[in-house]
C-alpha cells in the first residue's frame, strides 16, 4: 500500500476511534501562521495528528507562477520535522495533473480505516469558493470542513445559508490570530529585499535563502527544482 505518511500511516489500526486533521494549501512558503493553524485545530477538534498536503498544480493558481512542487514540499518538511503531532504528505505532489481535494480525500477515506474521521483544514478564503471545486457535494461527505480565518474575518451569514443550501456543507470556523501573515506577504518582502526571519521557521528562512526563491516578483525557480 502506498505510503500516506510515515508518521500516521497506522492511526486508527487498533481500532480505536482517531481524528486526523488535514492542512489543504499551496504553502508557497509555508509560514508560522500554517503552523499556528494546524496546532489550534489539532487543540480545538482533538485531532491526534496534522497531515500538510501541499497541492502539487493548484486549480484555480494558474493565472500566476508557483513554486516548483518539490521545493514547497520540502519546506513543509523542514518546518514540521520537530513536532511529532504533523507530518507532510506527498500524495498530491506525486499524483500529478491538476490537484483536487476530491481526489486527495479519496485516497486518505480508502487507506484509514472507518474509525479515522478526516478534517480538511484551510483558508476560509480557498473554503468560501467551495461550491466551485470539483464534486463539492461528495468532499463533505468525506471529511469535516474546518475553515480558518483571520482575526476580524468572517464567512457572511448569507454565503455560510448558500454552501450549505446548495451541497450540506457544515464549515467550522476557527479563528487564529498569526494569520495575519501570508505567504504573498513573505513573497512580497523577499522580493522587496526584506527580511522573513521569524515570519516563518528558520530551516525554511535557510531554504528560501540558499535557493534564491522568491528575489523577484515574477516566475520563481524553473520546474522540476528539488
Ligand atoms: P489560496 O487561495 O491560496 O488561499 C486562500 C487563503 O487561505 C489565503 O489567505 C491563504 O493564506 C489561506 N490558506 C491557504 N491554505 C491554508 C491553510 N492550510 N491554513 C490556513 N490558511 C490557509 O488557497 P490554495 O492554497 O490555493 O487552496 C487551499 C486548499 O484548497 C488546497 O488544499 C487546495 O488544493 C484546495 N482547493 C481545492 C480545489 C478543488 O478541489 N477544485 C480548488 C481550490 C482549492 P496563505 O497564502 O498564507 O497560505
């Protein structure tokens, strides 16, 4: 059987009931407010662990140069290496083709066991245009929805009645404050020759350095970087 992820690849084989939180998201670069995100939830929903899946060829990203799949793979490696409630799957980076949640989902729903409820965590921006993603209907009935949002953000009353009219969505929301960082504005800053220490961990501080990402606002490293 495929490897999901080398540190939950077993959850739930006891039989035991388990939740296993899921960081959908581009994470070009990944940044302390991801890390912040998936701690909170993993602490507000129970989750025993916290799997970063970085979307290999995001859908609705093709208006704009992203970084090569295996660079932004290795530095959600880097940052979760020392917490051993998160780990990084590759499914989506090696699937190819374009990436679809619906997809993802799948793959995790038929590896874990029935006792394993899966949680999608991501941007309630990416969440707010679900009814556009492909099978919209079939990924609520795969995992439970948890849309993070920034201080001061919220989903609108009449959106929130619309998604879940139109495909039984019930999206929980939760609040973090260090999402005030995003990675366009650690792409920004590098670009402007400005500093992201401490913006995001300091194994990916290195990696974006020593790989020269980011220096100009326009395409970033050629395909099929590390
Ligand atoms: P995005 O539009 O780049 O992100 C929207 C907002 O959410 C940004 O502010 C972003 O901040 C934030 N965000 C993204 N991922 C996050 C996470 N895991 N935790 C907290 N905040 C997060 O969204 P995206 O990265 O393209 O897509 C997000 C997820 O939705 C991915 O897993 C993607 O595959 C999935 N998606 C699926 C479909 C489909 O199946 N058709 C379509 C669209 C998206 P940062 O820029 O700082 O991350």
């Amino acid at each position: 059987m495929a490897v999901i992820s080398e540190r939950f690849d077993d959850l739930g084989r006891d039989g035991a009931p388990a939740r296993l939180g899921i960081m959908g998201g581009t994470f070009d670069p990944i940044h302390i407010g991801h890390l912040a995100c998936a701690e909170q939830a993993r602490e507000a929903f129970g989750l025993d662990g916290v799997l970063f899946v970085p979307a290999g060829n995001p859908v609705f990203k093709k208006d704009r140069a992203v970084t090569p799949a295996g660079m932004r793979l290795a530095m959600c490696r880097l940052a979760v290496a020392s917490n051993p409630a998160f780990d990084v799957s590759a499914v989506e980076v090696e699937r190819g083709g374009d990436t679809y949640t619906v997809d993802t989902l799948r793959q995790l729903r038929a590896h874990y066991p029935g006792n394993v409820e899966l949680f999608f965590i991501t941007g309630a921006d990416a969440v707010y245009h679900i009814l556009q993603w492909r099978e919209s209907a079939a990924i609520a009935d795969l995992a439970r929805l948890i849309a993070v949002t920034r201080p001061g953000y919220a989903l609108s009353e009449e959106r929130r009645a619309l998604i879940a009219e139109r495909g039984s969505f019930s999206i929980d929301h939760l609040e973090v404050t260090a999402l005030a960082i995003s990675s366009s504005h650690l792409r920004e800053r590098v670009a402007a020759g400005r500093s992201i220490r401490y913006l995001t961990m300091q194994s990916v501080f290195d990696y974006v350095r020593e790989h020269g990402l980011y220096r100009s606002a326009g395409p970033q490293a050629a395909e099929g970087g590390a």
